[in-house]
C-alpha cells in the first residue's frame, strides 16, 4: 500500500510513530501491543462464547424446558446475527470510522451477555444470542481492518494477524473447558463470565485504540445496505432451517428465491448508486476469492466433523464435556503454538502454499479419523487424527493475510468482512447439509448404529476440505512460471 495514503488515513503523531516503529516487529511500542492484545481478547471473547453454550445446551434445556429444536435456536440465533450482518458490518466500520463502531459493538455485546444471563425466558434467551452474533458481526470485522490499517503490509502486519487469529481459536477450545467447568456451577455463568472481561476491554480500547477519519462521502447507500442484509438474514434463516422443515419444500424453496431475487436487486443498487455500499470490483480480487473459498473448506469441514464428534462420543460413547473437550484440545494447543512461526513460515513461502499444505494436511486427518469403532483408542485412533486436522488451523492466519493483501486502507473492513461472511455462512451451509445426512439418524442409540448414522456426514466433512485443498493446490499450480503477485511475494 502506498505511504502516503496510511499517513492521510492517520492524523494522530502518536499512531504515526507506532506505525513507524512497526516495520520492524521487533521494536512495537507498548501501545501498540497493548492495542493489539485488547482487540485479540475481543476476538477471543467470541471464540469463547460460540464454544462455551454448545456445553450448557443440555442444563439449559432442563431448566427452561425447551424443546431440542428450540435449544439449536441458541446456536442458529447467534450465526443468524453473525453471518447475516458481518458483510454490513465491516462496510460501516469503513465509512463510520473503526473506533466507534468497534467501541459501540463492544458496549452491546456485554449488555447482550449480561442480559442472557439473567433472563428465564427462552425467546428472551434466543434473542439475546442473536444480538451478541449481531454485535459480533460488528467488532470482528473491525478489529481485523483496525489491525491491518495499523500495521503495515509485510512482515509486521504478517506478526500481528497471526496473533490475532490464534486468539480467536484458543477462545474457541478454552470455551470448551470453561463451559464444562461453568455448567458445572450453573449454565448462566456461561452467560456472565464474558461480562467483566468485555468492560475491561472496552475500557482499554477507549484509551488504546487511535481515532481515526470516517470516509468523507460514500455512507448514504441505504438501499443497498437494506438489499444486502435482508438478503444475507434470509439465506442463514433458510439454510438453518431447511434440514429441519426439509430442503425441496415450498417453504424452503420459495426462500432461496426471494434471496436469489435480493441478491439480484442488491448487485442492481450497486451498480447504479454513486457510492456503494460495497464497490463490486473488490470481488475480482482473486487472492480475496481464493482466501474465501479456503476459509469455507476449513470452517465448514471442521465445525460439522465437531459437531458429529460431539454427539457420538457424548451420546454413544457416553464421554463427559469435559473429556471430549481435552480430547480435542491439541487442535486449540497446536493453534496456540503456530504464533511463534505462521508469520515468518507466510514471510518466507508466502501464503498459497501454506494454505495448499495446511489443507490438505487437514484432510488426511479426516480419511484417519473414518478409521474410529465404537471402541476407539484415543493413542492410536484419535489423537493422530486431531494433531493432523489441527494443522489446518495453522493456515488461518495465512488465509487472513491472503484475503487482505493489496487491498486499500478504506477497504480493509469490507474485504474482512467478505472473508468473515463467507466462513460463517460457507460453514453453516456446509453444517446444514451434513445435519440433513445424518438426520435419519439411528434405528436405536446403540454405539454401532448412531456411527453408522453419522458416518456419510463425517465423508462429507473430509470431502469438503479435499475440494478446498484441490482449488488451493490448483491456484499453486497456476502460479507456476508467472510473477508473483507483489501483494504475496515473500518478505525475504
């Protein structure tokens, strides 16, 4: 990115020598650390919420007495917020400014958490996840173009997003321990342990986080804002529900029409309107399109082999929370310790062939684990499986630094929001369609018969990650014998 325009976009004398200092990741000021760390917490707080309520499901369905297909609402809820409204969100961290929109979010998903954990209803308790994925969908985005517009492309913004990305998957496998730990005590402390950190991070952020400029003119697309989160809210609804009331149903059916017809109305807006809420051409940005379809292969495939792994092993096996959740903390752990080398692995190869490796690492670990009995040895049968699905985390990092590469500073928030949108959506029509594979189910809940059950949709997860890792491996290919691209040249 060109100098000069980092420089317009930073009015702040303090925020201009940090991002100097920044160039060499080895003399970050403490301010800027201090910031980064305050939007890793952020990022680690949503990986915590999403993994902790899948734990208190069960205690909070016998408190409330809600129904199996209302309890999933506590799950769809939050991606119906989340993936609906992330393409939205990081378009208006652009033109509203990132500290205020972030700041903002923050604020109402700490009251969402608070207000969870003290209601009794179970619509209350829904709508409450639906406006912590909603404000999620806000600070996400967010802190991803606050750190990319902060730290410049290369080797610094190489370190930062690495950290970044791995906080945001430890709060996911921490989440699993605290949840465990939390149901324990009592299921509303899944709700309220968020609150207390959320403050202090909202506090840090007032002083660490650099003001910085809205775009001058291009906020008035109100149009196209309606077109594209009506569109997005829809196409979650329908792929949540349609397991459930069945995909060639009228009802079904009907709803992805009106979202074809959306979508189609949107593009028009766009088009036509003198500054768009999202400047279409950003679609064509190949390193973006590549980095958006990885991120559907990794996320959908593993949230959906979870998923299956979590019901058998607690429901057939009869394995505890807690056990399942160190079960699978080498994937968290692993993730964790890539800090120390993703940035300079992305610096030295660069990121296509981190991605290409990465997942297709992750797909071996899926052909193992179709090796699992109804007596599995966790030594043998499982931990290699999950060490080798792990090493596809490693890669998310790099996907993050390929989607936001060369794109300009007032885009930042709409190219992280492209990524995010297509892993929360990508991932729940992935998690869908396996839902509709197993959804016959087992004649009886014997071992045998339940992993007879879910074994085509633990197929499906390991298809869904070869096909990412065969369009990563085929982009490598391609590359062959052209310039690389400057926005992807190795570092060194």
């Amino acid at each position: 990115m060109h100098v000069h325009v980092m420089f317009r976009l930073m009015t702040s004398p303090a925020t201009q020598r940090a991002v100097s200092a920044a160039t060499d990741p080895a003399r970050w000021p403490a301010r800027l650390w201090a910031m980064l760390i305050t939007l890793c917490i952020v990022l680690f707080l949503d990986g915590l919420d999403v993994s902790m309520i899948g734990v208190a499901l069960p205690s909070i369905g016998a408190e409330l007495d809600l129904s199996t297909a209302t309890l999933q609402w506590l799950v769809s809820g939050y991606v119906l917020g989340y993936g609906g409204l992330l393409l939205l969100g990081g378009r208006t961290a652009d033109l509203l400014g990132r500290r205020r929109v972030f700041l903002i979010a923050l604020a109402v998903f700490a009251v969402a958490s608070l207000t969870g954990g003290l209601v009794s209803s179970g619509p209350l308790l829904i709508l409450t996840r639906f406006v912590k994925g909603l404000a999620a969908a806000f600070t996400a985005p967010t802190g991803l173009s606050i750190i990319t517009t902060n730290f410049p492309e290369g080797p610094a913004r190489n370190r930062a997003l690495s950290i970044y990305t791995v906080f945001g998957a430890g709060g996911y496998s921490c989440g699993l321990l605290f949840g465990g730990l939390m149901t324990g005590i009592g299921w509303r402390w899944t709700f309220l342990l968020p609150v207390p950190v959320a403050l202090a991070a909202l506090a840090a952020a007032l002083v660490l986080v650099p003001k910085d400029r809205p775009a001058d003119e291009g906020g008035h697309d109100l149009l196209g804002a309606l077109f594209s989160t009506a569109a997005m809210l829809l196409l979650v609804y329908t792929v949540v529900t349609a397991p459930e009331v069945g995909w060639a149903t009228a009802r079904t059916l009907g709803s992805f029409v009106t979202v074809a017809v959306l979508f189609a109305a949107f593009v028009a807006v766009e088009r036509r309107v003198r500054h768009p809420l999202v400047r279409l051409g950003i679609l064509r940005k190949r390193t973006l399109v590549r980095a958006s379809l990885a991120v559907i292969a990794l996320a959908g495939s593993y949230f959906s082999w979870q998923f299956i792994v979590t019901l058998y092993l607690q429901d057939g096996l009869g394995w505890s929370p807690l056990t399942l959740a160190l079960a699978l903390l080498p994937v968290g752990i692993m993730v964790t310790l890539s800090a120390v080398f993703s940035d300079r692995l992305v610096d030295r190869v660069g990121t296509a062939p981190v991605i290409a490796v990465t997942l297709t690492v992750m797909t071996i670990g899926y052909l193992l684990f179709l090796r699992i009995d109804t007596a599995p040895s966790y030594l043998t049968v499982l931990l290699p499986a999950v060490l080798l699905i792990g090493v596809g985390w490693i890669g998310f990092p790099a996907i993050n630094i390929q989607a936001t590469a060369g794109i300009d500073d007032d885009e930042q928030g709409l190219a992280a929001g492209v990524l995010q949108t297509s892993m929360q959506v990508g991932a729940a029509i992935v998690l869908a369609v396996t839902t509709a594979l197993i959804a016959g189910g087992a004649h009886d809940h014997t071992p045998a018969a339940m992993l007879d059950a879910y074994r085509p949709g633990l197929e499906f997860a390991a298809a869904v990650t070869a096909v990412g890792a065969v369009i990563s491996l085929a982009a490598l290919v391609r590359r062959r014998g052209r310039p690389v691209e400057p926005a992807l040249e190795p570092a060194g």
